[in-house]
C-alpha cells in the first residue's frame, strides 16, 4: 500500500490496539500485467482460550514478572548472604564458588535475553517449520509445554504446545506459564545453556538436587524453580507484581 492510498482510505482501516492483527509479509509493485503474489494467513491461535493479541499481553506480562525476579536473584547472588546461600543449596544442591559464579554470570545474561522476547517471536508449536529453525520439530504428545531450538538462541523464538495454555499463569509452588517462560529461556547457549536432566516444579527436584549436584546446575527446571518458587502464597504476593 501506498502513502496516499493510507492517508485516503484511513478511516476505513483498524486502529485499536486490542484489534488483532497479523503479519503478511512485504510487497514490492511491478508493471506486469496479471502479476498475482498468493499470501497464505494463518489466523490459528496459539492458544484456544484466547486471541494471539491477548496471548501476547499476557506474555509480554509474565516476561516483565520474570525479569523482576531474576533481578532479585542478581542482588541476592552479589550479596551472597546466608539466606541467598539457603536458597542456592536447596535448588543446586551446592553453595560453593563454582555456582556462585554460574548464577553470577547466568543471571545477568538471562535477564537480557528475557528482555529481548518480542510477542512475535512466541510462536504455536507447528509454526516452527515456517521460521526454519535448525532443530527437528518435536511432535505435540499431550504434555509438551514449550520449546526452543538452542542452535537458534540468538533469535530468541519460543514455542508453544497446547498444554501450555491450561497451565495456571502464575502458581508459587508448582507448575505454571512463569516458570515455564524462564525455564525455556534458561536454554539459550548464552544464558545457562541449561538441558532437560529431570522435570519437577515443586519440592521434589530440590531434593533430587541434593543427590546430584552437579545435574541440578545445569537443569533448566532447577534454575527456574531458584528463581520463581515460593513455599507460600504470601512470599510472592508481597512483592505487588502480579
């Protein structure tokens, strides 16, 4: 479309925020008679209990939640106290030099990649094939949350299964689209570069953590629990970010 064609017809297009709109693609005019260019839009929505426009408010909503309690992880880890070393052990296993490096290092990094997700780039899981990520696309089995493909970190996409949708959107002590948006962002080779040892939300991976160390330090459900896990309703509500 043209400028005068825009500022002509802009009555007649959509300019409320909440609209849904989707991204076609770019188009370049030629003069050759009958020129046809077939755009295919597929308006399916990630998930099926509310538009991709209010999906992505709510992730855009987690990620800023997440940031704010990475952030808190980052001063903890630079104060190093007793507390932050208690909650280090019960999700590592450990509280030497080696983890406190990983956190110090990992943490701040995770924290720029959390602030680079762009909505677009949050994807539902069989869309993957048309970003041509250079991973082998996991078929949905019923329980798959989300993916990413760690050789594509760097362009910071995200998938989407449906499962992911009937997940609470922020529960303290258990399973949720909080801890599943940090965990997946865990992966990318220039945060922790974190893999899938076991999955757990609640108390039982601290308590694997204490048998195997040196998994827990590297298990994405780990560092997303030492980051969003809260025993209590009231430990995480007192912080007003949600």
């Amino acid at each position: 479309m043209t400028n005068d064609f825009l500022s002509k017809h802009s009555q007649y297009l959509k300019t409320d925020e909440n609209e849904e709109w989707t991204e076609v693609g770019t188009a370049i005019t030629n003069t050759t008679p009958g020129s046809i260019s077939n755009v295919v839009i597929n308006t399916l929505p990630i998930c099926e209990n509310m538009s991709n426009a209010e999906f992505r408010k709510l992730i855009m909503r987690l990620r800023d939640t997440a940031l704010v309690l990475i952030n808190e992880r980052i001063a903890d880890v630079a104060r190093w106290d007793k507390p932050t070393q208690d909650r280090v052990k019960r999700w590592f296993g450990r509280s030497d030099q080696f983890i406190h490096n990983r956190l110090s290092f990992g943490l701040p990094r995770l924290a720029t990649a959390m602030q680079q997700l762009k909505p677009e780039k949050i994807i539902r899981w069989d869309e993957q094939k048309g970003m041509q990520i250079s991973c082998a696309i996991a078929p949905d089995r019923g329980g798959n949350d989300a993916a990413v493909c760690k050789p594509d970190s760097a362009r910071r996409i995200i998938a989407i299964y449906p499962h992911f949708c009937t997940l609470p959107d922020v529960d303290v002590s258990t399973n949720c689209k909080l801890k599943i948006l940090i965990h997946e962002c865990t992966h990318y080779v220039d945060t922790f570069d974190s893999d899938d040892v076991v999955y757990g939300f609640g108390p039982g991976i601290g308590y694997w953590a204490q048998t195997d160390p040196e998994g827990a330090c590297r298990n994405a459900d780990n560092f997303a629990c030492y980051i969003a896990h809260f025993d209590t309703l009231s430990e995480f509500s007192e912080r007003k970010i949600w």
